[in-house]
C-alpha cells in the first residue's frame, strides 16, 4: 500500500470512528433518556440495533465529511502515523470497553469494587489523549490553514486539547463521583 494511500485510509478511519462512536453514545443516551420518561421501553435486542444504526448512519455522515483522495496530498509524517495508529487503536478499545460496561445489565460487584477514582482518573486521561490526537487530525483535514501546520505545532495542539479535556472531564468525573452507585 502506497503511503499517500495508507494515510487517507487513516485519515478516513478517525472520521468514521468519531463519527461512529457519537452515534452509539447518542443513541444509548437516547434510549436511556426516553426509558427515564416512561415513554419508551425498547428490549436488549432492539436497544442494540438503535446502537448500530446510530453508529452507520453518523459514521457515513462523517465519511461523506472526510474527502480524503489518496491523490490529494495529505501526507502524515512517519511519527503522526504511528500516533495515529495507536491512537485509533486505543480509541477502539476504549470505547469498546466503556460501551461494553454501559450495556451490561448485571456488572459483578467484584468488578465495581475495583472501580476507584485514580483508576478512573487515569482511563479518563488515556481517553482524553486519544480523542485530542484524532481531533486534531480531522481538524487539520477539515480547516486548511491548519493543513499548513509543522509537526511542532500540530503536538502543541495535541497538548492542547489533551490538557482542556482532562481537566473538563477530571472536573465531571470528581463532581460525579459521589452520585455513582459504586462509589
């Protein structure tokens, strides 16, 4: 596989997995939402397959967004493609792991009693670091001025976004952390 090949490819997977995981999260949210208000009581089977269509259809939408030709030069450097890689690596088995958690109904107790902030804290933080390496690639792709970015800046915006992340989500996470029932 071509490199001008292989970094499209990439490129197009953080658009398809981003967009895939917001419509999973959104159609879980929903469901739980509609439940909260007596209005919808949908099976496991039926709650699952809202999951995935919410996952298709936001991942096309995202796909349609990210028109990556491999002809086009959208060139990854040797170190953002190994971070890249990782990253939606990670990114698959974060969220596979969280949306496993949240669609189990009976999570065992000896499981929950592992469950404790620092742990939490630092799944968060891997989490945020993951999320702001693929943001900032479907940024440089969607906004061409930042296309033009050197590696030094495209890192000091990972950092960046790294950092405001974890602390929004650290700040949740420690105003939260009360009202979970594990905890």
């Amino acid at each position: 596989m071509r490199v001008a090949a292989l970094d499209a490819f990439l490129l197009r997977s953080a658009f398809i997995s981003t967009g895939a995981t917001v419509g999973v999260l959104g159609a879980q949210s929903l469901i739980i939402l509609l439940r909260t208000w007596h209005i919808w009581y949908p099976p496991p089977a039926e709650s699952n397959i809202a999951s995935i269509g919410g996952a298709c259809v936001l991942g096309a939408f995202w796909l349609l967004l990210a028109e990556v030709d491999p002809r086009q030069r959208t060139v990854l450097t040797p170190a953002r493609r190994k971070i890249l890689i990782g990253a939606l690596l990670l990114f698959v088995l974060i969220v596979g792991g969280l949306l496993a958690v949240i669609r189990l109904t009976t999570v065992s107790p000896e499981l929950l009693r592992m469950v404790t902030f620092p742990r939490m804290l630092g799944a968060l933080l891997v989490a945020q670091g993951v999320g702001a390496v693929i943001l900032v690639e479907v940024i440089r792709i969607v906004f061409p001025r930042a296309s033009r970015w050197s590696d030094r800046q495209h890192y000091a915006a990972i950092c960046v976004g790294w950092t405001l992340c974890s602390a929004a989500g650290a700040g949740l996470l420690w105003r939260a952390w009360a009202k979970l029932p594990w905890s």
